[in-house]
C-alpha cells in the first residue's frame, strides 16, 4: 500500500530507503533514491545522456529476460519490465532520469535511477500504483543479478560504442569531401612550407591528399576503438565475482543483451579484471583525441592559407559563414575552422581528465566513472557534431586562388631546391640569398649568368617534376 501525503497543497507519496523517509511527487516515475542523489549532486546542471538511459533499458531487459528465462523472475513481472524497457528505448519517460552527470557512488544513483523508473511504470503496466514495490520492485525485480559495478560500465561501452559509429560516419564523409577537393585541386601549383617558410612547391591537391588520408588513419582508430568497447563485465556484479547472479544467468545474459542491442557484446574472460580497470574507456579517448588533433591541425592550414585576404597568404577561400567583426566592414573570419579548434582543445582537455580518473581508481572498483563518461560522451559527440559542420559550412566550398598560387611560387626562392643537382647547392645559395637581397626572380639570375638555358629551366622547374615524388628534374630533362 503507497502511503499518500499532501505538503502544499500537493500530492506526494511517502517511500522509505536506508537513508529514511522521503516526500516523492505522487506523479514522477523516479524514487526516493534518485531523489536523494538529485538533491546531493546539483554539480554541471545537466541531464543524463539520452544514449545511455537508452543503453541502461537495453541492460534491464535483457537481465529481465534472462533471469526469466532461467526461473528466478516471474513471468508477469519480467514482461512488465520488458515492456517499460522498451517505452524507454523509443524515447519515453527520459525526462524522469533526472540525476546529474557527474555523481559521486560510482554510477549507484544512476543505476537505481533506472531501476526506479523502470520499476515504478511495470507497476503501473501491472494496474498497480507508483510507489507500490511490493509489486515490481527496483532492487529485487529490475535489479536482479546485477550490480552497479557491471551495470553502469557495460552502459558506458554500449553509449560509447553507439556515439562513435555516428563519429566514424560523420569523418567517412570529411574524408570523401576532402578527396574531392584533392581532385579539383589536384592542378593547382602553389608553395609548400616548412616551419612558416618557403620551401619547395607543391599541389594543392597534395595537400589536401594529405589531409583525407590522415582522416582515414583516424577512421580506421575509431574501428579499433569500437572494438574496445565490446568486452562487457556484466554478470560479474559487484566485484566481478558473480556473487549473487544465477550461474545460467551468468552464462545467458550478455548473448541476450547481444541479441536484443544488434552489437555483438563479448563477456570479459576476467571479470574481475574488468570490473576493476577503465583502461579501455583510456584507449577510446585516445583515439577521440588523436582525432581531434589531425582536425585541428588541418583546421589551422585552412586558417593560415585562407589568411588576408589581402594581406595574408590568400591562397584558398572559405566560404564566408556570418560577419567576422562588429567594428570591421566586411571582415569575414574563419569561424567555421575556428569552431573546430576550439572543440579539439576541449577534447584535449577532456582526455586528461579521463587518464586521471582511470588511474584513481582503487582495488576492485573504479568510483570514478561518471566523470569519464561524461568528458568521453561530450568529447565523442562534440567531434561528431564539429567534423558536421566543418563539411557541410567551410570544406565543401573552399576554392582556390589560382593565379595568386602561381605569383607566390615564381616570386619564391624555394624553387632553388629543383636546381641544386643542376648547379650545384653552393651555387644555389648564393642565387637565394641574392634573389632575397635583391626581389628578383631566380629564374632572371640563372639566365642571366647562362647556368641553364630557358628550356632546360623550363623543364627542371615543371610543376610535375618538383611535386611528384621520384621524378627529377634532371629525370624529367633526359625524358625530353
């Protein structure tokens, strides 16, 4: 029987836990326990993430199943909490997972969140009224054969697991975009740089070439960190000893998770051992970031070839995206490239708390999950949502200055390097630093001293021959 009160003229029920008694809203489906937790952690002002409620419904059903399957839940009570599990995974009652984030316990106030919501809608599926536990209870019925400690890690590789497929998805596309801007650029010659200085010409198209393929690199680092994720400590309960888990259930409950999910889940070998240790979530952070970096680095080329536009480098546009100042007419920034720095900083940021929070961990229990999923959720999707715009508002419509690529490479010294083998380094240094000293064009000061005729410069200085590897100059010369 739920005890009903009435404080301010509205209506609660009373429950109980070791704590005490508490008013809860006679019409929430979370319990006195979530409450308490919602109460005691008001610390980023924020709510769960949707994929892991959803990741959380995917558990109790398939712990609910399995434990029916096996005769320890009745069969009403299990349909029941499938049934609520279900409501939950298509997007119902989300907003009744009202603890925060970051939440001390090791993820409990979580789990008994879930375990509550779940518990308080089988009772009313049942024609029962929320709060009566003797009819669905969220300890002994939607709990049942779990623990916390293999409940909420086996969530946060499942919610890891789903948010990277969207990552890889999003950085498939990047990685398309950029390959079709390395074909329409693939003829324009222009200065390559080393340490902010000239250095020997190179095609556009390279560089971009260049930049689809350390996208891959990092596609194929998400495929891995996928894999990460699949090895789940659930069944282990509270130590990874099983203790309180049917043997059957053991053995069944991660093939069902499995099957209900569509992600093929494999138990951990030592359960022990994964309930103990994060080093994984580690390893997916570390690929996160090794992203975040190749984006922030390519990032920071478009910046400085896009720089100007008159007084800058000016070798490529990028689409102009909102104004750039509210004291400059007409200044455009690179808002876009900006963005995506800024999230790989935060990304950088996030991966160190996640190294020291797995390596706090004590004994056979890491506490400190809740923080690692929060900063790997935030950084998975602030990725995903940053390589979405960087397509779709500034690489899909980057063009190049074509003639301005040209000016900078025929005024440049660098194409000194294609005649060393020609005229000699020591030679070829004296031309540079003259050209340097004087502004004229390398090309003039060899013919002027008749060191190569205009064909021979010609050739040698082919853009071909300077930007393809394995063919020379001089290769290029005996061709002809």
């Amino acid at each position: 029987m739920v005890k009903k009160v009435q404080v301010d003229g509205k209506d609660y029920r009373l429950e109980k836990d070791s704590i005490g008694t508490k008013d809860v809203p006679k019409e929430v489906y979370y319990g006195v326990q979530s409450l308490r937790a919602a109460e005691n952690f008001r610390i980023t002002g924020l709510y769960m993430h949707p994929e892991i409620i959803n990741s959380l419904a995917y558990i109790k059903k398939a712990a609910a199943i399995t434990n029916c399957e096996v005769g320890i839940l009745d069969k009403k009570i299990a349909e029941a909490i499938v049934r609520a599990c279900d409501e939950i995974i298509q997007g119902s009652l989300h907003e009744f997972f009202i603890v925060d984030p970051i939440q001390g316990g090791a993820g409990t106030s979580l789990n008994m969140n879930a375990n509550e919501v779940i518990a308080n809608r089988a009772i009313e599926i049942l024609g029962g009224e929320k709060g009566d536990y003797t009819i669905v209870n969220p300890n002994d019925h939607v709990n049942c054969g779990q623990s916390t400690n293999d409940v909420i890690p086996t969530a946060g590789k499942m919610t890891s697991k789903r948010l990277l497929k969207k990552a890889q998805k999003e950085l498939l596309r990047l990685h398309e975009a950029l390959s079709k801007k390395a074909d329409e650029f693939d003829h324009v010659i222009k200065m390559g740089r080393t340490q902010m200085q000239d250095a020997v010409p190179i095609r556009l198209g390279q560089e971009f070439r260049a930049y689809s393929v350390a996208i891959l690199r990092d596609i194929n680092r998400m495929e891995k960190a996928m894999d990460e994720m699949r090895t789940i400590n659930l069944g282990g309960t509270a130590i990874g000893t099983g203790l309180n888990a049917d043997e059957q259930y053991l053995q069944r409950v991660v093939p069902n998770l499995s099957e209900i999910s569509g992600i093929s889940f494999v138990q951990a070998f030592d359960l022990i051992d994964a309930t103990q240790n994060l080093d994984a979530f580690v390893a997916v952070s570390g690929a996160v970031k090794a992203c975040a970096v190749t984006l922030s680095k390519i990032a920071n080329d478009l910046r400085l070839m896009s720089s100007g536009p008159r007084a800058g480098l000016g070798e490529i546009n990028l689409p102009a995206k909102q104004n750039g100042s509210s004291i400059m007419p007409g200044k455009i920034n690179p808002v876009i490239a900006e963005v995506v720095n800024q999230v790989a900083f935060n990304i950088i940021g996030n991966d160190l708390t996640i190294t020291m929070a797995a390596e706090g961990g004590q004994l056979e229990l890491n506490a400190f999950e809740p923080i690692v999923f929060y900063c790997l959720f935030q950084s998975i999707d602030t990725l995903t949502y940053a390589v979405n715009t960087f397509i779709d508002n500034c690489v899909s419509g980057i063009t190049a200055n074509e003639e301005r690529c040209r000016e900078l490479v025929e005024n440049s010294v660098g194409i000194i390097t294609a005649l060393c083998p020609h005229i000699g380094y020591k030679k070829a240094a004296e031309l540079a630093k003259e050209a340097i000293l004087t502004g004229r064009p390398i090309r003039s000061l060899v013919l002027n001293e008749k060191l190569m005729t205009e064909d021979e410069l010609d050739t040698v200085l082919n853009p071909i021959g300077m930007t393809e590897p394995g063919i020379s100059g001089k290769e290029l010369m005996l061709r002809k």
